[in-house]
C-alpha cells in the first residue's frame, strides 16, 4: 500500500500520542496500525463489528505492542466492556467507525477528560454525533470526496455482490434486486448488481434522492412494492430495521437479505431468529416463515466486509492513506478547532488526492 506507506512516513513522531480505535480490524489495517506503532504512537484497539474482526490481525499488532480488546464473534456484552476499557486507558486521540466510544463516555461511562481529538469513519457515527455534546473536536472524514467518492461509491456494492456471488455461487442474472438507500453506497450496489445480472429497483425515503434515483434511471419503487418483488433485498440506509418484523409477511419465497450499511441493524435479525433456522452455507442462513423460505446473508452484517474481502487493496490504499493524513492533522492541528463535529479538512487530505494523482 504505497500511499499509505508515504502517509506515514509524512507523520511526525508519535511518542506520547495514545490512540484508541474502535474498527474494523480486517488485514488491510495493518499498514496503517503497524506504521502508527513505528512512529511511537501508542494504540487501544477494540471493533465496532465483532463480525469484521481478524483474530490474526489483532494477534499480529498485539505482537507489535498494541494494547487490544477484539475478537471475531464477540459479545455485545465483550464488547460494552472493550469500550469501557478503551476510555479506562485515558486516550489523546479516537479513531472511531461509529463512534462508541464517544457516546459511551458521554452517556456517563466515563471521563472524556484525556482527549483532545477524534476521528470519525462513517455516516452512522457522523449522525450520531450530530445528536451529542461532544467536548473535544472530532473530525468527520466519511464525507470527504476522497473517501466517500471512492470506497462508499465504488467499493461496497462492488465487493457485496462478489461476496454473495462467492458464497452462494448465485448471481443476480434473471433476479430481481432491490436496493433500500440511494446514497453513495446504494448508487455503487445499484450499478453492482446490474453488473452482476440483477434487474435493480430502488427504494428511498427521502424525496431529493428518489428523484436523483430516477433520473440515473433506476426504477423507484415504496419499500412494499420492492419488498412484494424483490428475490434479493440490499439495505444501504445507516438506519434501523429497515426491514423490521412487519415486513416479513411481504417477502417472497426464497428471498435473499443482504446489508451493506454500517449496524448489523438494518434488518431485524432477532425478529427472524425467532422463527425455525438453520444454516444451509456457511454464512447463509434459512429462515422458515410459514411456508417460505427467507435467507440471510452474512448475519445480516455488512456483507463486504463479513463475507467478502473488503475493498481492493489498490482501492483501500486511498483511503487508508487518508485515514493517515486525518491522524497527521489530529495530532498538528485539531487544537486550534474548537469542540463538537467538523467535516476534516481539505487542506488535511489533499496531499493524498495529490499524490495519487501524480502516479496517473
Ligand atoms: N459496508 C461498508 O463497508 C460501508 C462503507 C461505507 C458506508 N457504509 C454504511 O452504509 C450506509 C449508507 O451509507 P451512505 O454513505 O450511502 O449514506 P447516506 O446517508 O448518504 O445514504 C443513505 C440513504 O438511505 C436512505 N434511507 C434511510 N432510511 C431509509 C428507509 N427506511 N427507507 C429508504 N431509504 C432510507 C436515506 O434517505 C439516504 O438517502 C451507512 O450506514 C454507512 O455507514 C458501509
């Protein structure tokens, strides 16, 4: 991962920086994690999906002295104590995918004293954050067009439909795809799935985006109309239960449910764990739902990155390398910002656009 390597040999030494991560802690991490050890940064690393977690790749950067609190399948309960014991350690600086960490300690769980800066990775944590007083700058860079543009845009979708492919050796040729969230993520799982042979409609609440839909020339159709048809269902929206227990009675025989936003929450699992299961593949479930059959992909977790592999390493070099950057400024810049949520700056990941340019 050339650009990330340049991003952190760009940093200044990190000796007295203690960051705790709340992420995925897949294999493209490590770069990132290990070159942050290098540079004298102190790290606490727990996830904010125990289904994305590689044991290897915590095993491995504990190995490099990593503090670390993760392993894949871990309980909500494991994990509320892996929170609790990120902000116990008195962290300078976040690096947050959903921002647990900051709303545990500003639930009252602890004392946000010790921090001076966070980072945000994505829209479920930004809107999150939206909603709280938080003391300390905290940095969105979800939204930056390096990031966005690119791994929501090209990235999720893309790897989604592969996973699904991969696992169930279906495509989407002669099916029926609905995909619920026309945002960055559902754009690229819109042109996925037509990649990967789906007929696409989309479902979308907002009516700005509904209209962007159409005029990108996807059918939209009401969530009951898309769900009435769909023989695979995709939910991009950062929102819960999306496809909640009401809707179970819509859904046709055999079909598929797939998630690619951020909370394993946008379809509610618990409400088909409640009905006879069982696991027909590895990583598809069938739920019997009076005489249908419903399957679920991935637990309903993000399917990139619980079944598949994650963005490219090519395309994850980008946005790794601006993860870099956003670290760089936090641990520069961020004092002079005051409290509360900022989208990262520009001046902050544009040596990374600049850099990747100049390689053609
Ligand atoms: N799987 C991954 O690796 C990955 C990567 C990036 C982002 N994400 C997540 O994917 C989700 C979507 O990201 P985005 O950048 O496209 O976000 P976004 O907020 O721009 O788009 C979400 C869209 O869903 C719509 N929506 C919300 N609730 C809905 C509902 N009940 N019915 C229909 N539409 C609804 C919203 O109006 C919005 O247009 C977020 O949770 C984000 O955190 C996942």
């Amino acid at each position: 991962m050339p650009l990330t390597s340049s991003m952190i040999d760009a940093l200044p030494r990190l000796e007295g920086i203690r960051l705790a991560c709340s992420m995925h802690l897949e294999v493209k991490m490590v770069p990132t994690l290990e070159g942050l050890l290098r540079r004298g940064a102190k790290l606490f690393l727990t996830t904010c999906n125990p289904q994305t977690v590689d044991d290897r790749v915590v095993d491995w950067l504990a190995s490099r002295g990593a503090q670390a609190q993760a392993w894949r399948g871990m309980s909500e309960e494991d994990r509320d104590v892996a929170i609790r014991k990120a902000f116990e350690w008195a962290p300078t600086h976040l690096c947050e995918m959903g921002a647990d960490i900051t709303a545990a300690l500003l639930g009252g769980s602890g004392n946000p004293l010790s921090i001076q800066a966070g980072l945000e990775a994505t829209g479920s944590g930004t809107s999150r954050l939206e909603g709280l007083k938080v003391p300390y700058p905290i940095f969105n860079w979800d939204d930056v067009p390096l990031k966005e543009g690119l791994h929501n845009r090209y990235m999720v979708g893309l790897v989604a439909c592969h996973a699904f492919f991969e696992r169930t050796h279906l495509t989407f040729h002669g099916k029926r795809v609905v995909i619920v969230g026309f945002g960055l993520v559902g754009r690229g799982a819109c042109e996925a799935a037509r990649a990967y042979g789906g007929t696409v409609a989309v479902v979308e609440k907002d009516a700005t985006r509904a209209v962007e839909a159409q005029f990108a020339g996807w059918p939209v159709v009401s969530l009951e109309q898309g769900l009435r048809q769909a023989d695979i269902v995709i939910t991009a929206t950062g929102a819960r239960h999306v496809i909640g227990e009401k809707h179970l009675s819509l859904l046709r025989d055999g079909v598929f449910l797939v998630n690619v936003g951020h909370t394993a929450e946008e379809i509610d699992v618990p409400a088909l764990r409640a009905c006879p299961h069982e696991e027909v593949l590895p990583l598809v479930e069938e739920f019997r739902v009076g005489n249908r059959s419903i399957y679920l992909f991935a637990m309903g977790s993000m399917a990139n990155l619980t079944a598949g592999h994650g963005d490219s390493v090519n395309a994850f070099d980008i946005t790794a390398a601006v993860l870099v950057a956003g670290i760089g400024f936090l641990v520069t810049r961020a004092a002079a910002f005051s409290p509360g949520l900022h989208l990262l700056p520009r001046e902050a990941w544009e040596p990374v656009a600049t850099a990747r340019a100049a390689r053609g």
